[in-house]
C-alpha cells in the first residue's frame, strides 16, 4: 500500500507504518530543515518543502 505524509517532521511516523506494509511515496513539511532531514532519512520519496495552504505557490 502506497501512503501520502503530512506534516510528519522528519518521519518517525513512517518507520512504523514501513512495519505494517504503507510505503510513504509523497511527503510534506513547511520546515526546511525538516525537509531536509527527512530527505535524507528517505532518499526514495519525493519531498515537498511547501505550504500546502498557499495554493498559488504550491507545485502539486
């Protein structure tokens, strides 16, 4: 099963749905540094470093 992540931070969240079959694909945070390490934390997942709520600047 595929998952979408908002506002997880870096991802700690996503080690445990791992365990239960969600492989995370797409995720979200607002915070750059948070971006950043959860880029890291997960190289296979596309990382968006946007807010969500401004709907003129977001690329989704």
């Amino acid at each position: 099963m595929k998952g979408l992540s908002l506002f997880f931070g870096v991802g700690i969240g996503e080690t445990y749905l791992s365990q239960f079959g969600i492989k995370i694909v797409v995720a979200n945070e607002i915070v750059e540094k948070r971006a950043n390490l959860y880029r890291k934390l997960y190289p296979n997942c596309n990382m968006i470093c946007e807010d969500i709520t401004d709907y003129r600047r977001c690329c989704f």
